[in-house]
C-alpha cells in the first residue's frame, strides 16, 4: 500500500493510472504501478521491492559480461596459438637452431614451414649452416694434414740432425787423422827447402815447394773442418784466463806483418786507452779470430792499409778489423759468414781459399756469447766488427 507521499502522487494522476519509484507503508523503496477498475473506485497495486527488481538486472548484466569476457577470451586463445605457431614457433625453431650451430652442431637443417619473409630468414640461416659445416670440415682435413706435415718434419728434422751429428764425428775424426801425416809432409819439405839434407838443384826446388805450399794449405782447410765440426757438435772447450791484451796484439801484428810486408801494405794497431792492460779472454780462440780476419785483409788488399782497432766498453771488448781492398757487393753480405761461401766460388777465381775462415769467426763469436757484424763498399774496402764478453781481471784473480 502506499504511504502518504504515494498517495499525493497517485491522486495528482487524471486516471489514477501510475508506475515509479515509491515508498510503501513499510517504509521500503519499492517499484510500483496501479491500474483503475472500470465501473468501480477500485484500483489494481502492484509492488515489487525495489532492491529485488534490479538485483536480477544486475545479475543478468553481470551474466552478460562474463559470457562476454569469456567469448573474448576464446577470441585471444585462439589469436594466440594462431601467433605462436605462424611467428613465434619459428622464431623459437629458429634460435634453437642457433645455439646448436654455437655448439658446432653444423650440419644441422631447420626445416622451411613457410614461403614468408621468416621462411626466406630459415632458408638464408640454412645456407649459412652448410657453408660453415664444409668450411669446418675443410679446416679439418687442413689441420689433419698440417699434422701429417709437422710429423714428416719432425722425423726429417730428427733425421737431419743425426745426419749433422755423424758428419760432425766424421770430419772431425778424419781432419784429426789428416794433421799428422800432414804435419809430416810440411816438415820434411821444409826440412829440404832449408837445404838442412843438402842442396836443392834447379828443378827439384820448385816441386818441394808446391809440395810445402799445397800441404800448408791443405793443413788450412782440415784445421778449418776440424774447428766448425768441434763447434758443431759442441765439444769446443773455452779457456778464460787473464790475458795481457797488448802483449797479445803485439803477437798478431807479428803474424801479419810478414804478409803485409810482401804485399807492400801498411799494417796499424790501435788499441784505445780505455782498453784495460788485463782482460779476462780465451786467448788463443780471440786470437784465432784476430787472425783470421786480418789474413782476409791481406789476402782480398792489394793496395792500402789494414787497421787494427781495439775497443773496450762495460765488459765488451770491440775488435774492428778495416782494409782497403775490393769489399764486398751488397747482395753477398748476407752469405759470407756461409760454409764453403765466397763472393766469387769459381775455380778460376783469383784469390784462393777455403770459405771456411769467416764461418769459423761466426761460430766462436756466437759460442762466446759474442757476435760479428760487416759492412763494405764495393772498390773501397770493407770492416768487420766482432764483439765478445771481456770482463775485467780482478786482484785475486791476477795474484792466483
């Protein structure tokens, strides 16, 4: 029934006809509609409470979304099995791939599912794999036969260095059993040259002679094989000692001199002051070196001088051996320490020798801790320079 207020509404309505929003007699907000009886003053109520009117709506409003929600969620399960399996499945086979061929899986193939632009991206990556596969299994077979190789070389180098042994041994047993017979000859031929058995005439002298030059330098070349076959096979021992080092330089100057003066040549010593008087040397191997180098300036000097100049600096001793002769040419310098090496090895060449000498000189410089260098000039002369370990002799050592 309605209350007051509803009744207010009700007769301000011509023909008591009325729907809306009221409050009944109990107080509660109610929707409502009256409807008048014909022939009478009756009239027809009706209420319905309004929290129950619109909880079904809301209700069936809230039924609407969820069929909604979940229509779309159809919608976007689909959509995204639909994407995963035109782009990211791909894309996943794709870098799967991937970090296969970083394993070195290469001869792996993705299979091409699609002709789109991620099929031609598969196809491209695919490609690539295979040309990294036969690069690598070309690198392989290189490397495979790059083992073989450093195997041959090392059974060759192997070889080649028992080869250089043996030979060592031999040269140095058969130069060894060379020198006395050698030694021999020389001094029976001198013996005759002397006239110590009597009188050469006029054709014999002349043979014994040759017989004393040839055996001399003969003798030359085995001491020469002997001493590179030594060093070779390392069984050169060096004596250090004290050694007076103008004294020793006066021994050279009068080795040479001799040769010097039959060539009408100046010979010049200079030994600078710094040069400590006492020097701790292997005399007769620095001297060995000294002389060979400066019979090589007499021997290829036809006219001139040959220095001598020693140097001395912080326990190296510089020993500098300079002539006037006819040098060497630019392209020789590099062979010239060579065994069995001249500028000119012809054997009509003018100036005879074994190519053994300068190959000696390197040999003791190097096994001395030391070195040798040259320079030259073609028609002006040449320099070498050797430099060896000299330290300086200290009191005890001079008193022992």
């Amino acid at each position: 029934m309605f209350n007051q207020a509803g009744l207010s509404q009700l007769r301000a309505q011509p023909d008591m006809a009325w729907s809306g929003i009221t409050t009944n007699l109990a107080g509660q907000s109610v929707l409502a509609a009256t409807s008048p009886v014909a022939e009478t003053n009756w009239l027809i109520v009706t209420e319905v409470q309004e929290a129950e009117a619109f909880g079904v709506s809301r209700t069936a409003l809230l039924l609407l979304i969820a069929i909604m929600a979940g229509f779309y969620a159809v919608i976007l399960f689909v959509m995204t099995r639909q994407l995963s399996r035109y782009i990211f499945q791909p894309l996943t086979t794709l870098a799967a791939g991937a970090a296969r061929v970083g394993r070195g899986e290469l001869s792996q193939v993705i299979p091409i599912v699609r002709s789109d632009e991620l099929g031609s991206v598969t196809d491209a990556f695919n490609q690539m794999t295979t040309r990294l596969h036969q690069r690598d299994q070309q690198l392989a077979a290189e490397a495979h036969q790059r083992e073989n190789l450093i195997a041959e070389l090392q059974i060759a180098t192997e070889a080649a260095a028992e080869s250089s042994r043996l030979k060592s041994e031999f040269l140095s047993t058969m130069s060894h059993e060379l020198r006395t017979p050698l030694n021999a000859i020389i001094g029976f031929s001198g013996i005759l040259l002397e006239g110590m058995a009597g009188q050469l005439d006029p054709i014999t002298r002349p043979m014994v002679s040759s017989i004393y030059n040839s055996s001399k330098h003969l003798l030359e070349l085995i001491n020469n094989i002997l001493d590179v076959s030594k060093i070779e096979a390392g069984r050169v021992q060096f004596v250090y000692a004290p050694t007076p080092v103008r004294a020793m330089v006066d021994d050279w100057t009068t080795q040479i001199s001799v040769l010097a003066t039959d060539k009408q040549l100046a010979l010049k010593t200079v030994v600078e002051p710094q040069v400590p008087p006492v020097l701790k040397l292997d005399k007769a191997r620095v001297t060995q070196i000294a002389i060979n180098l400066l019979g090589n300036a007499v021997k290829f000097t036809d006219a001139g001088t040959i220095v001598l100049h020693l140097q001395w600096d912080d326990g190296l001793l510089f020993l500098r051996v300079t002539d006037t002769g006819i040098g060497i040419p630019s392209h020789a310098l590099g062979f010239i320490f060579d065994e069995f090496r001249q500028v000119n090895s012809t054997s009509n060449r003018k100036y005879e020798g074994t190519g053994l000498g300068l190959a000696v000189v390197r040999k003791l410089c190097n096994a001395m801790g030391g070195s040798v260098a040259v320079r030259s000039t073609v028609g002006e002369g040449i320099e070498f320079i050797v430099t060896l370990p000299a330290p300086i002799v200290s009191e005890a050592e001079l008193v022992s």
